[in-house]
C-alpha cells in the first residue's frame, strides 16, 4: 500500500510512474490527497472541540471551589454543547478514513524507473540468454506424452479424484518431485536462507498483508465457513510472519525459504499452452523471501535474481531472464524479473520463476518496520522468488533430456533422485 505523504509530496510523479503500470484511474490520487485533507481538517475539529471540553471542565471545577454555581451551571452547558459535537465528528472521521483506506488500496505499487514502458508481455525486455538449447532427435515429444511413456503422473486420476488440473504424481514422478523440493531448499538453505514449513491456508489479514486482497480474490480458492484462503504461493505465510514486527536494524536481512504446495484458479483455456504441466490449480514451490533495509533492497535484488540464475544453471537447462515491462507487471512489484526456460519439445519459453522487489508496498500494509540507526522508525522493504516452480522445470527436464533408453538427470539431482536416469 502506498503511504499519503508520498502521493501528496510528489503528485505528478506519482501518476506518472502509475501510467507505465497503465493504472486506469489516476484520479484517484486526486481523490485521496482530498479525503486525507478531509480527514485532517476533522481531526483539527475534533481535537479542538475536545481542547474545549477539557479546558472548561477544569474551569467548572475551580468556579464550584470558588462557590460560583451560577458561572458553573453556565459552562457546563456549553460543554453540553460542545460533547455533542463530538459523537458526529468521531462517526464522520471513521467514514472518511474508511473512504480513504479502501481508495488506497486500488492504487498498485509504483514501478520503479528501471521498469520499461509497454503494454504486454510482448515489450518485456530480455536481460540475457544461458544455457544451451538441446538439439533433439527427430522422434522427440513433449512430456505429456513422456509422461504416459514412464508412468510418471496420472491426470486422469487426479481429475477423478479432485477435478481438472489437480495432478496425481506416481512412483518416479513423484520421487523427481520430492529430489527437486530437497535440493532446491538445500540449495537455498546454504545460501543463509532459513527454512520453514508454514500453513497451507491464510486468514484474509495475511492474505491482504502480501497484496492478494482485493487485487487476486478471484485466483484464489476460498473456505468460506472459516474465511481462510488456500495460498496461492509460501510467499503469502512466510511474509507474514513479520507482520505487526519492528525489527532492530542488526536483525537485517532477514532470509527465509519455504516449500508448499500452491492452489491457483487459473486453468481453463485450451491448448498445448495449458496443456499437461504447462498450468496446474495444484503445483509445488521453493520460494525465496528477504525482509532488508530500503538503501539495499536493490542490490538485494540482483543477489536473489543470481541466486536463481545458478540454481537453472546447475539443471543444466536454457534459460533466459527478462525484465517486466509495466504492462506485464503484478500489482504489488516495483520491478520484477522473470524468468524462462526453454522447453525444447515444444519449441516455446515456460516462465519458472519471477523475482520482485516490492519496496514498502507490502510492509506498509503489514507494518512490518525496522529501528534505524538514529533509532527512528522506518519500514523494510520485501522481496521475493520462486526457486523455483516445479511443474514447468519438470516439464522441460523430461522434454530437453529424452533420449532412446530414459530421459537424462542432470548431474545435481543424482544423488537426490538415486539414479542418473528415468
């Protein structure tokens, strides 16, 4: 959530940097500068009113000491009056800082101004290439039909079971699966990253802390009965943690990773773009979080995009990395980088991760803030990344390493997975 003072002190910058995100309503920070005036302008009358109350109340005391009931009687009229006053202007002040707060909330994060213009994925900017793409044997196909091949993932099952889009992983499908969680929070964990195991479901607190609410309601799958939400990544849980904290400045950075399980109302479109792996409502996750002081978050954030960088890198899988245009940015991000890989097969780029710098978006709206060092209060800055997204990596590791006699592990995962080939 942006903070008022930053709209009031730098309005037309503000709107600009909303229309890279091609943020709609502009206005709308108009709207929020005038009920944040409103507000104030109550607030003067509400303490001044109150000022009044206080004062002649102390003032009736002294006139009944004096044995002057006559002036007493008088004032205490007028503070009658004035506490009157004071019922309505408190129930105008809720109102108007509701108004307020439910405007704030519309207007996304800020990009930041490394983020290119542009209106789609189209314009996003490629950073750079790695790895190389293989070159496949004429019969090659893509891992729907690798997966049937090896007995690796059951959709149709799953489907009975739950619905479309739900996958049923068995026997070497499901111990790739379990190989890659392991060395991907190993992976993680060396690098100083703390690991935790949090609730597969959010209350709507947590859930509008991270940005999820109002913006993504309708990509996650609610409990209504007890209005928890299913996380759609371990970024929502583990961010949280730091809710409601004021964290010294020697506790920074604070790293943690996380593996879940993530459940997301996507799926519904046909085509090869959609089809096996491709979009999943249940996938799995390693993600990477940091909670850092605001002068390093930048830096923070080329250290998690290299960090990810390696870990495709040791898979041995093309990647590239690109920087979201506004157009294609998520509404809490202040600049993101996804990243790709390529699924041979298919002949097409699979995004597996994004990593974003949210600046105080988030922390704003969680409270989560730091003692400086001159001891004042200020908030951190988050960041996060998938590393990485199972589905689409294990997509492109069946399609780029098929061969006649098993598809090729790459070399990191033998020892996870105990054998070289499937």
């Amino acid at each position: 959530m942006l903070q008022v003072n930053v709209l009031r002190g730098n309005t037309a910058e503000v709107k600009e940097r909303l229309a890279v995100k091609r943020f709609a309503q502009p206005e709308l920070v108009d709207t929020i500068i005038g009920l944040d005036d409103e507000r104030k302008k109550l607030q003067a009358e509400f303490d001044t009113t109150q000022a009044k109350v206080n004062a002649a109340s102390k003032e009736i005391g002294r006139l009944m000491g004096q044995g002057n009931k006559e002036g007493a009687e008088a004032l205490k009229q007028d503070v009658a009056g004035w506490k009157a006053m004071l019922e309505p202007l408190k129930e105008k002040m809720a109102t108007v800082e509701k108004e307020l707060q439910d405007t704030l909330v519309i207007l996304p994060n800020l990009p930041s101004t490394l983020v290119p213009a542009g209106k789609s994925a189209e314009d996003n900017v490629v950073v750079r290439e790695g790895g190389n793409k293989p070159d496949l044997p004429k019969d090659a196909v893509p891992h729907w039909d690798l997966i049937k091949k090896y007995d690796l993932i059951d959709f149709e099952t799953g489907a009975k079971i739950t619905g479309s889009g739900f996958p049923l992983y068995k026997g070497k499908g499901a111990k790739l699966q379990r190989a890659l969680i392991q060395y991907f929070l190993d992976y993680n964990t060396e690098a100083g990253y703390t690991e935790y195991l949090p609730p597969f479901m959010v209350n709507e607190a947590s859930a509008f802390a991270t940005g999820q609410l109002p913006d993504k309601e309708g990509q996650m799958y609610h409990a209504k009965d007890d209005n928890y939400f299913l996380i759609p990544t371990a970024e929502v849980p583990v961010t949280n943690i730091y809710r409601d904290t004021i964290l010294k400045k020697e506790d920074l950075p604070v790293k943690m990773t996380a593996y879940s399980p993530c459940f997301r109302r996507e799926a519904g479109s046909f085509g090869k773009e959609v089809r096996g792996l491709n979009r999943v409502h249940q996938f799995e996750k390693v993600e990477i979080i940091q909670i850092v002081e605001p002068a390093t978050s930048y830096a923070v954030l080329d250290e998690m995009v290299a960090h990810v960088e390696k870990l495709l890198q040791n898979l041995e899988l093309p990647y590239r990395i690109l920087r979201l245009c506004g157009g294609d940015m998520g509404f809490t991000s202040a600049l993101t980088y996804d990243f790709e890989v390529f699924s041979a097969a298919q002949e097409r780029w699979l995004e597996v991760s994004s990593v974003s710098n949210f600046e105080s978006y988030q922390t704003n709206r969680m409270k989560c803030r730091y003692k400086d060092a001159d001891g004042k209060t200020q908030l951190t800055h988050s960041l996060n990344g998938s590393s990485l997204a199972l589905p689409r990596i294990v997509a492109c590791l069946l399609e780029n390493n098929q061969a006649t006699d098993g598809i090729k592990l790459p070399k990191v995962l033998h020892r996870y997975f105990g054998a070289e080939t499937i």
